[in-house]
C-alpha cells in the first residue's frame, strides 16, 4: 500500500549533493513532513463514451483540484484540470508530490491556478516531484504557470516523463527571475530542475537539467547561462504525428516574428520531437513566445486553437 504521508515517498530520490547542502531538517519550525508540508496529488484518467474522465483521485492539502472543465470547442473531449494550493507558495522543508496517469486514448490540459512562488529558505529546501505517465494514443499538456523563486529560496523540482510511443506530449515551463518590483533579480540561492522522458519500457528518450546558482559559477547573469536576459522558458513536443525535422521547422517559423525573445528550436533525440528554448527580458514577451509556438503545435498535431483558459 502506498504510503502517500510519508516523506520519503514525496521526496525525490538522489536528491544533488549541493541541494542537501542546505540541511536534511528544518530548525526552530515546522519541520520536514509536517501536517501541511507534505502536498500530494494523485489523479486517474480514463476516456469514458468519447470524453476524458477522472476515474481516480486522491489529494493531500496543500495540493488540490476541482473537477475537470472542458473549454475547447475543437476538442471536447479534453479534460482542463487545474491543480491549486493552498497558501501562498513553497516554503523550506515543503515536500510535494503529484502523479497524473492519462490513460489510453485521453486527452488532457494540465496547468496551475497561478504563478508558483518560492519564499527565503533559512534552514533547508523545497522540492516539488511529478510524475507524468501518458498511455497509447493519449494527448497531454502539461503547461503549469510560472515559477517565480524570491530572494533566498531554495527550489529542486525533477519532472518525469513516462510516454506510449503513439501518444503526444506539449511540456512546458517558464521561470522568473524573481520579485524584480522589490529589486530581487537573481537572488534567489539556488533553483534546480529536472527533466527527464522515458518510453513504457524504461529506456530514456531524453533529459534536461537546468541548475541556477546566482554568485557561483552557474550564475544565470553568465553569458554562458542566461547573459542579459532575465526570463527563461522551455517547451518539449513529444509526438510521431510529424516528423522531428518538420516540426522544428515549423517552430522556428512560428517564432521568426516574435519580438524582444531570443529563441531557438531543435530535434529531441530518437527522432521523438522538439525541443525549444526561450530567452527574454520580460515574462510578457516570453510567454507571448511560448503561446506562439504551443499554438502552432497544438494546430498541426491536435487541430485545434488553444482555447479560452478562463485564467483572467
């Protein structure tokens, strides 16, 4: 039986030596494990009569969601779960743990309520795990709002991946600098995330590690990392429904326009997609970025616009 209130099991495993630098327990607080620290969200989803369902759930405050919604005229079958929490954000020694099974032949938008934030962590870290598993023929987006890490927190999030060979993946993420209104541009002690993909038998399809130390030698204001721009943003496009090389091209098309971003577009490995990557000076060029090329994927994998997400 699955212990879903115990803190190893919402814990990544091999967590990096220089995450468990920053302490094992939390001092003079709530500690690691505490009532409230330990979120867990865990959700089935299975079509039922031609329209995606869940059929499992289980939540662990601060983690929650309400019932699906369904927003696309286009594709009425896909379920829009929005994941919330309660309180204002991560704070050190939060451990929160979300596994999503979309099962065979369903559809599914995946995103958060709001911007994830991160305060100053004094004695230890926050570490958020999701586990995403799509089966055959299933589509999933999982597009979360950003994270918004304030000056002194401490984030480790790994991300996993497990894909049907016929199934189709957008995966998305866009990271702030901080809270650039107080002046806390890259304060933020360390910001680590793993991405990783990996077929139903194990086999690794692809990985992607983004570690951000401001002062040390992955400062993101090195030219090397970020340079002078202050907002970063991934997307992975998981599909056979075209071919790497076309679906590159047709991301670079999409973003050759768009203003104020440096952006660029490459094939994942095993012939599986595309990734793209996106630099900015502001989140409202960025994520314009980011819209363009979610639209002109989901348009010629899913034939579908992206719909009215109703977030304000």
């Amino acid at each position: 039986m699955t212990r879903r209130d115990d803190r190893a099991w919402c814990t990544p495993s091999a967590l990096p030596p220089e995450v468990l630098a920053y302490g094992a327990d939390v001092e003079g607080a709530l500690g690691v494990g505490a009532a409230g620290k330990l979120g867990v969200l865990d959700l089935q989803l299975a079509s039922r009569a031609g329209t995606t369902r869940v059929v499992g759930q289980y939540q662990r405050s601060p983690l929650y969601v309400y019932r699906p919604i369904y927003l696309d005229p286009v594709r009425p079958d896909m379920a829009f779960v929005f994941m919330q929490q309660q309180g204002d954000g991560l704070v050190q020694g939060d451990r929160y743990r979300t596994d999503i099974d979309c099962g065979p032949g369903t559809a599914v938008h995946l995103t958060t309520q709001a911007a994830t934030k991160v305060f100053r962590a004094r004695d230890n870290f926050a570490t958020q795990l999701v586990n995403l598993r799509v089966g055959e023929g299933a589509v999933l987006e999982y597009l979360p709002d950003p994270v918004i890490p304030f000056a002194g927190s401490r984030l480790y999030q790994r991300t996993c991946l497990t894909v049907a060979d016929d199934a189709t993946v957008i995966l998305g993420e866009v990271l702030l600098p901080g809270r650039t209104a107080r002046s806390e541009a890259f304060d933020y002690d360390l910001y680590w995330a793993d991405t990783e993909a990996r077929d139903p038998h194990g086999t690794l399809l692809f990985s992607d590690r983004l570690r951000l130390r401001p002062g040390e030698l992955d400062d993101p204001r090195s030219p090397a990392v970020l340079g002078r721009h202050d907002v970063l943003a991934s997307l992975y496009v998981i599909s056979p429904r075209m071919s790497s090389a076309a679906l590159v091209t047709e991301l670079r098309e999409a973003l050759a326009d768009v203003p104020d971003v440096l952006s660029g577009a490459t094939e994942l490995p095993a012939g599986r997609g595309a990734a793209v990557r996106i630099l900015g000076g502001t989140s409202r060029a960025v994520r314009a970025a980011m819209h363009c090329a979610w639209e002109r994927a989901r348009i010629r994998l899913l034939g579908a616009p992206i719909p009215n997400l109703r977030k304000g």
